[in-house]
C-alpha cells in the first residue's frame, strides 16, 4: 500500500499535535502514584499509630522498673533508643538518602 505525501504530512500533523496536548497535561502521561508505595505509607501510618500506646506504656513501665532497681539502667537506655530509632526511620532514611543522592 502506498502512502502519499499528503498523507504522511497529515499523520506527521497529528502526531506533533498530539506529542503537544500530551506534554502539556503531564498528569495523563505520567499516571498516578505508586499503589505500592502508597500501601507502604499506609503500613507506616498503621504501625506508628498501634505503636505509640505501647512506647509510652513500655517507657513507663522501664522506668518504675530501674527506679525500683529490678532491671539495669542499660535495658532502659537501650528501649528508649530503639523507641526513638522505630519512630524516626523515616527522617533517617531520608537523610540518608539525602547524604548519598539517591
């Protein structure tokens, strides 16, 4: 099958006009967001929420512990930093990436 010139100019038309309506509402090229990524802050969000009750419940109950002597102060110490470390994954993990440019 042959194609005339006119034809090809108009297909060349048509795609440059498209090329151009695409480029200029870039939310139709590129999609939505991630639906894993989006199940992974949901995940967060759910984690951090169930946690909190439990770390301040636990910070409590270490502390009338080591205050009544029946644990070390090291065991304290170190649940109070995985507390920390557990809440704020998120900021390290962006400074991280941050600090390594990825």
């Amino acid at each position: 099958m042959q194609f005339s010139n006119t034809d090809v100019t108009k297909r060349w038309w048509i795609e440059l006009c498209l090329a151009i309506a695409f480029s200029a509402v870039p939310t139709l090229v590129f999609g939505q967001a991630s639906p894993l990524l989006t199940g992974a802050e949901s995940l967060q969000t759910n984690i951090i929420a169930w946690l909190t009750p439990i770390a301040i419940i636990a910070v409590m109950v270490l502390g009338v512990m080591a205050m009544a002597n029946q644990i070390s102060w090291g065991w304290c110490i170190a649940a109070i930093l995985g507390i920390a470390l557990a809440f704020g994954a998120p900021q390290i993990l962006a400074w991280v990436r941050d600090m390594f440019a990825v």
